[in-house]
C-alpha cells in the first residue's frame, strides 16, 4: 500500500509540474487534457484519475503555488508582532525583509509569474469563489498586518491596502516578466545583479511612499 501511495503522489506531483508549465505558456483554453498527459508520458485516464477535470487541475495549480506563496512568508508575517509595528524602524525593516524574500523566490520560480499574467488575462467573471479565496487568504494575512499598523500609527491611515498589495505584486510579476527597464534598450535582463538592486531600491522606495505617514 505504501508502494502504490508514493506512486500516486509521484504521479500527480508530474502532471502538476506539467499543468503548470503548460497553462504559463499558453493559458488555461490554450491547454488540452491530452497535451498535459502527453508532456507526463501518462495517458488521459491517469490524468483524471489523479487530478479530475481539466478545470480541477488547473485548481490545484492555483493552489499549490498560493501554498507556496504563503510558506514564503508565513515565519516572516509571524514574527511581525505588535511591538515590531509599533516600533516604526522595526516594522519598516521587517516589510524590507518581506520584499527581499519575494524578489529571491520569483528570481528562482519564474513560472510564478509567467502563470500569473495568462491567468489574469482572463475575464474576472471566470475566476470562481475557491480560486479567490486561494488568492485572498495570503493578502487577508498582509492586509492585517498593514491594518494594526493604521491602528498603531506607523501606516499612513489613507493607504488602501487592496491597491497597494496588488500593486506590489504587479511589480514584481511585471519586472520579471517583461524584464528590467532601460533607456538604451527598453528591456533589460531581470536577473543581472546590477538591474536586480536598481529594482529592489525602487521597491524600497515605493513602500516607504505608500506607507510611511
């Protein structure tokens, strides 16, 4: 028994990291279940058997990345207590540690991001309740934090955190994807070492802008 479940897991494990290259690439219409088995050397009734629909897996890519997302940052938001927000300098430092850890993860897991622009190309009346809630619950946590902080007086009382979470989110989802920014060339290469701490400077900055009172 022990065997077959670590083959399960094995298996869906493969058809997961397949779904997830592919609906980067192309989008959820943009992938067949046929194309997802034939990238995982399974045939089409494995890829049901292990993950359901095509609109289930596509599902549990969502989830599994959130799952990701969230473990980034579950210690770092845990640390934030009450007496590192009140504190103005703690908490700014602890929020700078914050957008280093998110800037390293999407340096190493590029699909993230690749994945987040086809899946936001879609209609937002195609994202059901489960795939909000997934994609709510780690901007819930954020939004709690930056809340005690309106309440403690080290974030400006003004700040609409919905705005500004996202737009953290899109910045970094944008200069990964469409590379870093250049006057000479438009677009340069988002991993070069030098381009890497102009953007992080610039995300410094527009945190300390956005939420400095």
């Amino acid at each position: 028994m022990a065997v077959a479940s670590k083959t399960e897991s094995t298996s869906a494990v493969r058809i997961l990291d397949a779904a997830t290259d592919l609906f980067a690439q192309r989008g959820f219409d943009g992938v067949s279940t046929r194309q997802i088995a034939a990238a995982t050397g399974l045939n089409i009734a494995t890829v049901h058997h292990h993950v359901g629909s095509k609109r289930d897996l596509y599902l549990k890519v969502v989830e599994r990345l959130c799952e990701q997302d969230e473990q980034l940052v579950d210690g770092l938001v845990e640390a934030i207590d009450e007496s590192v927000i009140a504190d103005r300098d703690r908490f700014h430092a602890a929020l700078y540690l914050l957008i280093d850890q998110l800037l390293a993860y999407a340096h190493d897991n590029p699909l993230r991001h690749r994945f987040a622009v086809r899946r936001w190309l879609d209609d937002p009346d195609d994202l059901d309740k489960r795939e909000a809630d997934m994609t709510l619950k780690l901007f819930r946590r954020l939004e709690s934090v930056l809340e005690r902080g309106k309440a403690l007086g080290t974030v400006r009382r003004d700040l609409d955190i919905g705005y500004f979470l996202r737009g953290a989110d899109w910045l970094i989802v944008s200069y990964f994807t469409a590379g870093a920014f250049s006057w000479r060339n438009f677009r340069a290469a988002p991993k070069r070492r030098s381009n890497i701490a102009e953007f992080r400077a610039f995300l410094f900055d527009y945190l300390h802008t956005m939420v400095e009172i």
